[in-house]
C-alpha cells in the first residue's frame, strides 16, 4: 500500500523550501458536478483507480440481472443463487477515465460487501464476499490488449471474509481483518509464499470485544502507522497493534461521545497526511456514523435516528493520545473521506438519519463537504455545491488522476429496483470537481513536463514542472497519493506523504525542476503505485503515476 501524500513546501522567489501550506485562497467556487455516464449497468458499489488509468467497479452476484450484458455465450452458472440460477449480465465493469467508456467483466463469485488492495506489481487483489465468495481471492492484472479480466481463487481463505478490511504491509502483502462474525486475520499471499494455496488465521480478541448486538465493529478502520504498527478502530474503541507479534501494543482512549463508527453505523475514517520534512507524526480523523440502537430502530421500527456530526482526531503518536472533537456542518453516516491532492479532506454521499443497511436511511445528504487541514478550528469545514443525486447505501467514491471525484453506486433497497421505491437503484457515475480545478485557477496550475517514474526509497529523483503565473508569496509542494479501494465508506490503503524536497531550481520563465527524496521507509509508503501531484499555491496538477520500489 503505497498510499503516500507529499506535501513539501517551498518558497518559489528563494527556490528553497518554505512552509506547508494547501489551501486555496477562498472557496467562492464550491465546485461542480458533472454525469459522466447515466447507466452502467451496475451499481458501482466497490471501486479501485488502477495505474493505466481505469476504473474497476463492482457490485453483487445474487442481485439478479442487471443492466449490462456479458459477452456471448459468456455465463455465470450457480445453482445456489435463489434469484437467478444462470445469469448472462456482467456484475463488473472497467471503467475508462479518458473515453468515459466502459466494458463488462466477468465475475463468477459473489463480491457483496468484500474487500481489496492494489498489489506492489500493480495487480488488484480482491477477497472474500458472501455466500460462495466469501473464501475466494480474486485477481485482475491490467493488460495493453484490454482483453484482461477477473482470475479466481476459489477456498483461498482459511476463514470467511465478509465485511473485511484489507490493509497492504510494508512487505507487499496484505493483511485482511475481521469480517461478520469472524473475529481472526490472516494474509495474502499466504505464509507458505505459494499461490494460490491455503493460509492461516491469527485470532484478534479486540474484535470480539467490540462486537456488541448490532455488530457495529464490521468493515474495521485500519491503518498502516509509520511504526510499522497498525492502528485498528471498531465500534468505539482503537488500539495499536503489532501483527508480527500477534500483540496489542496500546489501547487508545474511546472515541468521545460513545457513538459506534463501523458497519452498519458506517462513519469513515482517514490516515492524515505523513509529512517528511518534520518529526514524523501520525494522526486519524474519524467522521459521521450513527447512535446505538440506530440500526434496531431503522430496520425493526422504520424509525431513523439522527445521525452523528461530528469528527474525532487523534495524534496516535504521542505519549498520551486524545481525542479532538469537531463538528461538522451537518450530521452524516455512510459518508466517503477521500483526502484531495492538497491535503484538504473531502466528505461526500451519505445521509443525515438512519444508518446503512437496506432501506435504513432517510434524507440524503447530497453536499459534500471540504476539511481544510491547515485553517483555524473554528473554520475547517466549507459546504460546497450540491449533487442533483442521492448516494446512500453502496455507493462509493474514489480519487481521479486529474484531481476530480468519481462517484457511484446507491442501492438503498434489496436487488435492481428502478420503480416504485423512494430511491431507486442508481447505475450512474458522477464527477465531482472540487474548487482547485475552477477555471480562474488554471493560471496558477502546474503541469507536470516530466518525472522519474520510478522511484527508490531514500534516493534521489527530480520532477519538471512549468505554471503560468506563479505566485510569489506561495509554495509549491509534491504531493503522492495512493489510490484507495473504496466500499461501504471505507477507502482502503488511502495514504498521503509530504516528500523531502532538496533543491527547486528555476530553468527558464515559468519552469521548474524540484529535486525530491525518496520516501524514508516501507512503513511511510508501502512498495507499489502512486499518484504524484505538484501543488502551487493549492491548486494541484494532473497526478503522475511513479512506482515505489
């Protein structure tokens, strides 16, 4: 999980490096929204960004057909599907950014509510689901051809992975946790190092501990710290654990306020940025979810329960770490927290009562919201333009290449219903454009001329920037991200670190040279694939793709 952000500051009239700084000037342009595709054909309820630029998106197998056929003669035979024992549509699709086109893709296992992680060589990882999926891993590796698509591996896992979470290591494996009543974590590739085979499950008692009626500890928060510890929050409890060991290494105080923040009262969750060029810290912002008793009410009663509003932040690398509590501008649960090139943290989809779950949920909230890392507390939080559609239950949202937000998927209700319901199953795809990419911006934006595209760890490499008006009292910062898969309000692997910059250089009127560092450690930034983004004076560039290795 390579997932880092660099935020390197630095000072264009002495070409040497400055303050961080990633905000804009104001936020007058609240962003727009744009239909990229109206339908499909299936509910983007799972998505992952891959390095040639495409989209892989999912849904389930026991939905019925969709909207989007397979290929001829291509078929999908299971006997146990109560709904439809031979189905010919597609449940997958890959998604072109630069056509806005798509294709089906062929998934024989079902994939409802499963997890996933893009491997170092740049492969999707993806594993468990229900029912027959629930065991199988399954691989797609993009090819030029375009003719690739899902192998799979079924009874790879020891134990049924079903609302799991995935978190790639600093040795290129993956370690996958929890899942509906299991209370263990094993790896992929297994410990015996072959492929495919069967692994071995390591009992976590913290997940047991936070299981309460409701289960309320699905789909776990969790977090690659740059201890080489994960950080693994459920329900209302975090600790920090060291998976080598087996060991919890710190139980951190409970989140303020007792509201549970996993599946299904579904808050969201992000690492923020890791910053190279000071001591390094590690700290987690938790936002949204529901009350207890929220999803007994919804479900048994059809009542639904305002929904929590606010924000927790914790510093895990101090002595002594606490919660900072912040509100936000409205109550959210099933809430997508991606982190944008700038550092800033955007919150889209969700609704305002009710908690996740089929038909649990009540009055969308359809204006994402942008957290401004670096302002004062009492004015982090900016509402911006609202989306025409709501995004409730399985929808998703992931991190383009040009800096935009990809949005899809909802599904509030049982199977493809399009009549008769509130909100209807929705096979749209949107693009949210956050107010860097505004238009009296496009002065001040970077574009990136060139840049090493591989990338070693603490070596040196360069990137060669030219902008059109730069601004001399602003710093410029590179930025890499590593793109998340993103399901049920949890952006897996998502990651962001600030790179040491050692030299900025001016080649001619408008052009740069920025000579960066490697990041420090696998902890910081896992092996594998990343976005990189020069920022001048907060308005980012189109991502680069470079690989840590």
């Amino acid at each position: 999980m390579l997932t880092l952000l660099l935020l390197l500051s630095l000072a264009i009239t002495s070409l040497s490096p400055g303050k961080c700084q990633s905000s804009i000037p104001n936020f007058q342009n609240p962003g727009e929204w744009q239909v990229l595709q109206e339908n499909i054909g299936i509910s983007a309820m799972h998505m992952q960004l891959m390095q040639n630029n495409k989209v892989i998106m999912f849904d389930r197998t026991d939905f019925g057909p969709s909207n989007l056929s397979l290929p001829f003669g291509r078929c999908r035979n299971d006997s146990s599907d109560i709904v439809l024992k031979i189905d010919c549509t597609a449940h997958s699709v890959v998604y072109d950014i630069a056509t806005n086109t798509f294709r089906p893709l062929t998934v024989n296992t079902d994939t409802w509510c499963s997890s996933g992680s893009l491997l170092p060589d740049g492969s999707l990882v993806q594993t468990g689901g229900y029912n027959d999926g629930d065991r199988v891993v399954r691989k797609f590796t993009p090819c030029k051809d375009d003719n690739c698509d899902w192998i799979e591996y079924p009874n790879y896992l020891s134990d049924r992975r079903w609302y799991a979470t995935n978190q790639i290591l600093p040795d290129g494996r993956v370690i996958i946790i929890g899942g509906r009543r299991v209370f263990t974590y094993e790896f992929f590739p297994s410990n015996s190092n072959s492929f495919p085979t069967s692994t071995s499950t390591f009992w976590l008692n913290f997940l047991l501990e936070t299981h309460d009626d409701e289960e309320n500890n699905l789909y776990p928060f969790v977090h690659l710290l740059p201890t080489g510890n994960l950080f693994i929050f459920a329900n209302t409890r975090a600790i920090l654990f060291d998976y080598t060991l087996n060991v919890v290494v710190k139980e951190l105080p409970s989140i303020d306020g007792g509201n549970p923040r996993n599946y299904p009262s579904t808050g969201s969750s992000v690492l923020l940025p890791i910053d190279e060029n000071k001591p390094i810290e590690a700290e987690i912002m938790i936002c949204g979810g529901s009350q207890h008793g929220a999803f007994t009410q919804a479900s048994t009663n059809r009542s639904f329960i305002r929904a929590s509003s606010n924000c927790g932040r914790i510093k895990v690398t101090d002595e002594n770490p606490h919660w900072n509590m912040e509100d936000m501008p409205m109550p959210r649960v099933m809430g997508d927290m991606l982190l944008l090139p700038t550092g800033d943290i955007l919150i889209v989809n969700g609704a305002e009562l009710g908690t996740a779950g089929w038909e649990n949920a009540a009055n969308p909230v359809t204006t994402p919201v942008i957290y401004r890392l670096y302002d004062n507390t009492d004015k982090r939080f900016y509402v911006m333009s609202s989306s025409p559609r709501p995004r409730m239950y399985h929808s998703a949202a992931i991190l383009l290449t040009d800096g935009r937000i990809l949005v899809g998927g909802s599904n509030p209700h049982i199977y493809y219903n399009f009549t008769n319901v509130e909100y209807p199953t929705d096979l749209s795809l949107e693009a949210y454009s956050p107010p860097y990419l505004a238009i009296e911006y496009a002065p001040m934006r970077p574009n990136i001329i060139y840049g090493d595209q591989v990338v070693g760890y603490e070596q040196p490499f360069t990137v060669t920037f030219n902008v059109q008006q730069y601004q001399a009292d602003e710093v410029v910062s590179v930025n890499l991200v590593a793109p998340s898969f993103t399901t049920h309000s949890l952006a897996m692997n998502q990651r962001m670190v600030v790179l040491r910059i050692s030299k900025i250089s001016q080649l001619s009127l408008g052009m740069f040279n920025v000579g960066l560092m490697g990041p420090t450690t696998t902890n910081i930034a896992p092996p594998g694939y990343y976005l990189l983004f020069v920022v001048h004076a907060g308005i980012p560039s189109s991502g680069l793709w470079v690989k840590i290795q």
